[in-house]
C-alpha cells in the first residue's frame, strides 16, 4: 500500500469529522429553548388531536314554558326529550328537594340542552335540564357517565337599585304598582279610598303616578321585579296624594303614612283571612238553621275548615270561651273602643290566652263549624262601645299618627327627605320608557 494514499484518507477522515462537529455545533445554537411552561400546551394540543372525533359534542339549547295544559314533561318532549328522559330529569330535581312533586306553576321557564345528532329523524339525547321557578334562583339537572342526573342549584346574583318611574295610571294605581313587580299585598293596601280634606284618595285612569321602589336586577341587569315599595303617589285634577314607606323604631311596624304623618293601613282590616267569598253579609236574614228573621250582626266568610283566621288589628285577648250559637270565639280589643269577634272556630292558637297583647296579622285560630252552623266558616263582628256595624262599609279610622311621637315624627321627615330627593331628580317628561303602556320610567 502506497503510504502517500494513506496519509491522503486520514487527511479526508479528518476533514469529514470537522464539517459534522461544525453542523452539530450550528444546530445546537439555532435549536430554540422550550420551558417546562411552553410544554404544556404542546402536549395538550397533541392530546387534543388525538381525541376522536365523535366526542366533539355540540350542544343545542331550547326553551319553552309551563301553561296551565302543558306540564314541565310536556314541554320538554315538544322541545324533543322522550317522557322517559324528561321524567328522570325532573324526578332527580325533586328528590334533591328543589322542586315541588305538585305541578310548576304556569310561566315557569323550562330549558333542554341536547347533544346535536347528524343523523336525520332522530332524537336528540337529552344533556341537561334547566328549570327556573323563581327569578332568583334556578335549578338544573346534567347527564352522568352512568345516565342518571345530577341535580344543582344555581343562584342568581342580585344587586339592588333605587328605582324612579313615573307616567299615566292607565287603569288603577294598584295595577301599576304590580306592572312595576309590586307584590299583591302592597298593591292591594292602595285599592281602597282614603278620605282627605281635599280628596278621595283614589288615583283615577290619566292621572300622573310617581313610584319610588328598590328594584332587583340579576348580574346581567335583568329586571326581576320591585324588591320594596318606598313612595306611591298621583296628581290629578284637584287630588294629590302620596305615601311614604317609614318602620317607626317603637314598634318596628312598617307602614305608609302621608307626609303629615298619618298611616295609610286603617286600624282594622275588613277580610281576617284575606280576599275570600263572603256567603252572608251584614243584615236582617232568615237564619239558615232556625228559619227566624234575625239581624246577622257581621260577616260569614267561606273558607275551608282549618284555615288560619288572623287578627284584624292591634289590640288584647278579651276573651276566649264558647257562645251561645258562636261556638268558639275570640273576641279583642281595640283602641277608640273598638273590638272585633271570630265564631265558630275549630280551635285557637297553641299559647295563646286572655289579657295577650296581638298584632295585626298574627294568627290567632281556625276556621271551623262549632255553635250554630251549616258548614265550617268563619263568622266576623265589629263593634264600637257595644254596637255593631257592617265591616264591608264602616270607615275605620288610620291606624297611627307620627305626630303623637315628635321624635318619631322626626325621624319619618328625614326617611321622607331622602326619598323626595330621588323624586326631585327627575322631571316626569325626562323620563325613560318602563315596561307598561303609556307609563315612563328612570333609573338613578
């Protein structure tokens, strides 16, 4: 072998061995450095490539509502569930407790969240179930691995605004109250006249109205109703009347009073046992059991046996014995000499006895059909220093004056103050539409 040719090859060997370690050396400099961080995502993204392709769920959202001839199973088979699945869905609600087994109520929201099939005339499977029978809350129902539903509570998160609205009572000022969220039994405490010097007290259709109230709103400001009733008021041809809601610190008794100080709620309320029929009214009748003419000295209301009977206004336990015809009764006093009488109870009150002080609304018996009488009812008198008088057409006296407590008549002009400041802010035809007809609202 010919050593010049040698010395040639280790001289190429060489060469060769330097190209490589400079190639080498060039791609460890331009490699770029990947951090345990940037990693990560690397990884699941791959991971995600990797998954197949039927888990790629796409999930349709339908609703529709409760009416008085279609259940929440009805509307969740119109909106493409089987009964089978609709019915596992709402039972799991109810064994969790968050829905009644009696039928939602009309207007409760029903939502179907479904996994999008591709193939034609199918069913799509039902993922989950919303239902929504308060504002403030709904409840939902998911599909597990296993099929069964897990139940949840979702709370809604609501913030509370002071509210200005103002406008043209179309129908009754009741009404308008309830168009804004107002609650029945607030509504309703502005239905009756109030008699003034200068008016009846009523708000007639054309009259301006002004509210101030606090109104709930969800965390996407969605209106859900009035919270609380501060000021109700209306200006009409030669009336004027507002009322501002004040809790006097004595009591601790909310109520709404005009700007003198007199409360709005009469000293006894007409209905002990809320808006109900009436089967016999205050009058000369033929009695039902001895056929006499005889004056039937208050009111018969019809209600079921066992219903709470509660008491008409403040006042004392007078008695609590058995009548003559009345059964069991329980008669109380009230101020100016008043006192009014419940017969024919099925029983009274646990703890409850003679010489008791009672507030209005406190429960005091139940309905029944003890003394002289066709069915169970609840019979009611009032009388004034031992004379009877019709409760449907008496003109109760208001319950309270502030003036009697300056300190409390006080306090009341500056709750009243800071309401009419939020009146005073805006001007009625600067007002922003509100959800009634012809009736216009702002908010601060």
């Amino acid at each position: 072998m010919d050593r010049r040719l040698a010395r040639r090859h280790r001289a190429e060997w060489a060469a060769a061995l330097c190209v490589i370690a400079s190639m080498a050396g060039l791609f460890l400099m331009v490699q770029p450095k990947m951090s345990s961080a940037e990693a990560g995502p690397v990884l699941a993204t791959l991971l995600t490539d990797l998954r197949p392709e039927d888990s790629q769920r796409t999930t349709v959202e339908l609703s529709g509502k409760v009416t008085r001839s279609a259940s929440a199973i009805d509307v969740l088979e119109v909106l493409g569930a089987s009964r089978e699945e609709a019915s596992a869905a709402l039972e799991a609600l109810r064994d969790a407790g968050f829905i009644e087994r009696k039928p939602l109520p009309p207007g409760t929201s029903v939502t179907g969240f479904f996994e999008e099939q591709a193939e034609p005339d199918t069913r799509w499977p039902l993922v989950s179930v919303s239902v929504r029978p308060d504002p403030r809350a709904s409840f939902m129902v998911t599909r597990q691995p296993d099929g069964a539903f897990a139940p949840a509570r979702l709370n809604a998160r609501i913030r509370l605004s002071q509210k200005f609205v103002s406008g043209a009572v179309t129908t009754s000022l009741p009404e308008t109250i309830r168009l804004h969220g107002g609650s029945a039994d607030v509504s309703d405490l502005f239905a009756r006249p109030v008699p003034t010097a200068r008016s009846t007290g009523v708000a007639l259709p054309g009259d301006r109205y002004e509210l101030v109230y606090m109104a709930r709103e969800d965390e996407h400001g969605h209106d859900l109703g009035m919270e609380d009733l501060l000021f109700a008021g209306f200006t009409g041809p030669g009336r004027t009347e507002g009322w501002y809601r004040f809790t006097p610190a004595d009591t601790g008794v909310t109520d709404f009073y005009r700007a003198d100080g007199l409360s709005y709620s009469q000293l006894l309320a007409r209905y002990p046992i809320g808006r109900v029929r009436i089967n016999s009214g205050f009058g000369k009748r033929t009695h039902p059991v001895s056929g006499e003419q005889l004056l039937h000295k208050g009111i018969d209301f019809g209600v079921p046996e066992g219903s709470e009977v509660l008491a008409a206004g403040d006042g004392v336990i007078g008695a609590m014995a058995w009548g003559d015809g009345y059964g069991k009764y329980v008669r109380i006093h009230h101020p100016d000499g008043y006192e009014t009488v419940y017969a024919h109870l099925k029983g009274y009150k646990s703890g409850l006895k003679p010489g008791q002080t009672v507030r209005r609304g406190d429960m005091i018996g139940f309905v029944g059909d003890t003394g002289t009488a066709t069915g169970a009812h609840l019979h009611y008198e009032i009388r004034r220093n031992g004379r009877v008088f019709d409760p449907m057409k008496l003109e109760f006296p208001a319950n309270r004056n502030l003036q009697d407590t300056p300190e409390i008549m006080q306090a009341f002009r500056e709750q009243m103050a800071r309401i009419d400041m939020t009146r005073g802010r805006y001007e009625p035809a600067q007002a922003a539409s509100a959800p009634a007809p012809g009736i216009r609202a702002k908010s601060p």
